[in-house]
C-alpha cells in the first residue's frame, strides 16, 4: 500500500545509514529490497526504509525507479560512492521542505561577521567532538591509553579560535589542528615509526595494493584511501542533514562561497576527523583483516549510528543560525 503524506519519522529518530554494494534494489509487494547473488544462490533482504536516513549505494549496485520513488516518500538521502568514495549526493523534490531553516541561515551566509562566528562554532564542535568521540574510538581500534596529548591538541585550538578575525586567519588554524590531529593518530597507531605520515588527497589504490598492505608506503596510502572514503561517507551523512533542514548545500560559511556544496564540507568539519581518523588509522594495526575496506567501512557507519551523527549534525546548524554577529552593525551603532 502507497503511503501519502511525507515521511513518517523525523531524520533524527531514525537509524543513520545503510551501505549496499554489487546488489539490486526493487521493490516487491510495496517493499524496498535488494539482493545479491553468487556461485550458489540468491539472497534476498528486506531495506527498512521507513526508519532510514541515508542510503549509499557501491560499486556494482542498481536501482529501480519503483524503489527510488519509495526512497523519496520517506525522505531518504542517496548517497553514490564507489571505490575511495565519489562525492554524488542525491535529494528528491519531491519532499517539500518547510523554509524556517533556509531563511534563518540566509542572513549568517550574507554577513561576513556572521559566517566568521557560525565558522567558529563548526570549529568548536569539531574540538569538542575529537576530544570525545575521536579519543573514545582511538580507544576502542587503536588502544589508546592515554588520551591527554589529543586533548591538549583540541584546547590549544579552541584558545586560538577565540582571537581568531578573518576566515583566512581560520583556514590557517583549522589547518595546523588537522596536521597535529594527523601525527597524534600515526604516532597511536605505529605508522610514525616508518617515517612521517603525510596527507595525500586522492592518491588511491587498486584492490590488490589494498590486500598487499606490508610496505611503509602502502600503508600510508591505504590509510589516505579510507580517509578519502570516510570523508564522502561523511558528507552524505552532513548532506542529509541540510536536505532534511531544507537548506541548500551550496550556502557555506567559510570553504569558499563559490564552491559548490561548500555548507557540506562546512557541517561535516565538525564530525568527520574525529570518526574517520581512528578508524583508518587502525588498518595499521589491523593488517590481517581479510576485506580491510569493509571493515574500516562497517566500523564507521556504525559510528555514526552509536553517535547519532545526524542529530549532531543538526545540533551544529542549529547552533550557526543562532551565532550573534561579532559586532553591532553600522545601523545598529548609529541607532544607539
């Protein structure tokens, strides 16, 4: 039976993602489903749609227009990713979203001392997050026993935020934070030892380089390559918390404001390294892992679950459309 009316439950009551690959999704008896098939037989599951925020689909993965229309009823994000992760995020038009969050975030993406302070704010949920969450998993995949230093990384970022005046001058600081946070996580998880890990955007690696993981160089491509991959999971899970909030991606703070889908990069820098980071950085510990790409992707989803990103995701939106300029307008200081 077709249901009408919208999705019946809130993005942030429902479970965060599912990750499909080499499957077919349709849609049999008014259920989504998939399945997969090899040498002996065929296995069919069911997608709990209903209570699903995110969908990404893999390699080798079709889907039906049937099952994208059943998608989209209940307001569920698809997110395309193939191997290292591809950037392809997909939203109906056909869930009309109410404009209360676009137009409170218009003014902070107009005023150049508003975007500064909602920037500031993503900085310090990123701070806040690392410390926790990203200490919390270090723990778990990287046994960390000390969580100190990372803490120490995180304040002395958050002092310097506090004097920051220009978005530049922000980039700048954002990205010593990334570098410290870097080494912190090779030096917990031994790839500092082979020398200094250096962050290589797109480098890549083929399946059998993955499965052939001993050298110092692979190594630290293998760990750029999840991180890529984490990245884009990440921001499907950010651009499913623009999509549900009704706010267009390409409204960024301070990734530049001609970049398109700059507000996603913006909202998933406050996630993103504190769950990706420990979670590929523990393919160095972990080199008998028969599929070290399912496992560094299954860990993070389910961090993202355990997390509940997407409420946290939209905890931080709602904190930058309620950041006050950083100082009274010419109006303002004329009325006074």
């Amino acid at each position: 039976m077709q249901h009408k009316g919208g999705p019946r439950l809130l993005v942030t009551d429902r479970e965060g993602a599912l990750y499909l690959e080499r499957a077919r999704i349709h849609v049999e008896d008014g259920r989504i489903t998939y399945h997969v098939s090899d040498d002996e037989y065929r296995r069919e599951y069911n997608i709990p749609h209903v209570n699903l925020a995110v969908l990404f689909i893999g390699q080798g993965t079709s889907i039906t227009q049937d099952a994208m229309r059943l998608l989209a009823e209940e307001g569920v994000y698809l997110a395309v990713t193939g191997t290292g992760g591809t950037p392809l995020h997909m939203g109906s038009l056909t869930a009309y979203t109410a404009t209360r969050h676009f137009r409170d975030m218009l003014p902070v993406y107009l005023d150049e001392a508003r975007s500064l302070q909602a920037a500031k704010i993503v900085m310090r949920d990123r701070a806040e997050r690392m410390r926790k969450m990203g200490g919390a998993l270090a723990g778990r995949h990287l046994g960390l026993r000390d969580p100190t230093p990372l803490a120490r990384i995180c304040k002395t970022f958050e002092d310097r935020l506090a004097s920051i005046t220009s978005i530049q001058e922000l980039l700048g600081v954002e990205g010593q934070f990334a570098k410290s946070c870097y080494k912190f996580f090779a030096e917990a998880s031994g790839l500092s030892k082979t020398g200094e890990f250096r962050r290589l955007a797109g480098v890549g690696m083929s399946d059998d380089d993955v499965q052939d993981k001993g050298a110092p160089a692979d190594l630290m491509r293998l760990v750029n390559r999840f991180i890529d991959h984490g990245n884009y999971l990440a921001y499907g899970m950010a651009g499913s918390a623009l999509w549900a909030l009704g706010i267009p991606p390409h409204m960024s703070v301070f990734h530049g404001k001609t970049r398109a889908g700059g507000l996603v990069f913006d909202l998933a820098d406050s996630f993103k390294d504190a769950l990706v980071l420990p979670i590929a950085f523990a393919a160095v510990r972990n080199r008998k892992d028969k599929d070290p790409e399912k496992v560094f992707r299954d860990r993070l989803i389910a961090a993202f679950d355990d997390r509940k990103i997407l409420a946290e995701a939209i905890a931080t939106v709602e904190r930058m459309i309620a950041s006050p300029s950083a100082a009274p307008s010419t109006k303002e200081q004329t009325d006074a």
